[in-house]
C-alpha cells in the first residue's frame, strides 16, 4: 500500500477512481454524485481546486482510497475523503486525513474545515474522533471544524507561499 500525491490523473486512473467513488458511496447516495458522467466531472474539479493536494492510495495499481483538499482562505476545506469498503476501519481513512493535515500544517494553516451530509453517521463519526467538532448547518450538510497542531504562530499567506514546491510534491508511503 502506498499513498501518491498526484497531479495529474491519466483517463484510465480517472476511471478506476469513479469505480471507487461508485463503490464507497454503493450503501448511501444521499449525499452523492451519481452517474459516471458526473462524477469524473466531480473528480476533474476536485483536482483543479487541489492544486496538487490531492493525495491517492493505492495497492498495486489499484486505488483504494482518495482525500482532497483545497486551500481556501482563511479556513482550507477537506472535499472529499473516499475509502473503499474493503479498507474501512483499517485505519487507512486516517492515514489519508493526517497527510492532508500535516500538509495543511506545514501551509502555515491553523484551521481546517469541511461539510458532511448531517445523517452521514459513519463519516461523522470519523470526523469526530479525529477532533474536528459541528459547526453551521446549511441544508443537509453540516460544517465541521478543527484546530490544527504545529506552525499555528507562523500562519500566514507568506509562511504558505515560502513553502517549497519540493515540499509540496513529497510522496509517502507506507500505510
Ligand atoms: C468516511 C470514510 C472515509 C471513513 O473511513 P472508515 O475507514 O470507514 O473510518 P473508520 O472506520 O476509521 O471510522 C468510522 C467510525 O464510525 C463508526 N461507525 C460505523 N458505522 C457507523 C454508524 N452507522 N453510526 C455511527 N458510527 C459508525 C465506526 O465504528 C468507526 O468508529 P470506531 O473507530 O470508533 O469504531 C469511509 O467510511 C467512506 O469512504 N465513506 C463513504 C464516502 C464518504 O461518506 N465520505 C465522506 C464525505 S464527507
């Protein structure tokens, strides 16, 4: 198993990634794209909003889970986070998220935020034991923020901006 940031994704990588999107959300369409079409459009906006921070795990070829996020300001947003079913409760959905946020941390952020359909209890659920706490309501999503460790003294849009490309384009592994 190992996690790649990636910038680019070839069609056939597009299409394994709408099949993991199709399958994570497989048990509750509530709050999901529906239809190939739609969501490889979804797919290419996550990837445009990210700017790189888009991170995909894989075993082998084939992925099976994928977070991204985008750095809005003040508070960046975690999009989406996907694991396929087989992965769940392994820990993986964790490993995904702490990428994002060191990541965040290491942008000179010291917030994070996201939106969860309200009755997605198992993402929820997630949320929360990682410390992100509700905030606003709009419709059926709910806002969920959380504090973030490390360079919170140093954030600023001058901190993010001195962080390296290189940096930024680090691969981890090991999951
Ligand atoms: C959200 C997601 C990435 C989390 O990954 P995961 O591997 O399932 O997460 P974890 O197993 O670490 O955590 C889920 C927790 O919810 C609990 N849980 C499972 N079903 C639940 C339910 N119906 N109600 C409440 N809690 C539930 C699990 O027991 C676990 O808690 P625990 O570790 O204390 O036992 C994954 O479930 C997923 O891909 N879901 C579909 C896509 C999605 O909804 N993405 C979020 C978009 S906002």
């Amino acid at each position: 198993m190992d996690l790649r940031k990636v910038t680019r994704i070839s069609s056939e990588l597009l299409d394994k990634l709408v099949g993991l999107y199709e399958r994570a959300y497989a048990e509750d369409l509530r709050y999901a794209e529906i239809g190939r079409r739609r969501i490889k459009r979804y797919l290419k906006w996550l990837l445009k909003h990210a700017r790189g921070a888009f991170w995909v795990a894989f075993e082998g070829d084939e992925p099976v889970g994928f977070v991204a996020l985008e750095e809005l300001e003040p508070v960046p947003e975690i999009h989406e986070i996907v694991v396929s079913p087989e992965w769940r409760g392994k820990n993986l959905a964790e490993k995904l998220m702490q990428e994002a946020l060191d990541y965040l941390s290491h942008r000179g952020f010291s917030r994070v935020a996201l939106w969860v359909g309200e009755h997605n209890r198992r993402a929820r659920h997630f949320y929360e034991k990682l410390g992100f706490q509700p905030r606003e309501k709009a419709g059926v999503w709910l806002r969920m923020e959380k504090r973030l460790q490390g360079r919170e003294s140093t954030s600023s849009r001058s901190t993010r901006q001195a962080v390296s490309a290189s940096e930024s384009e680090r691969v981890s592994s090991g999951v």
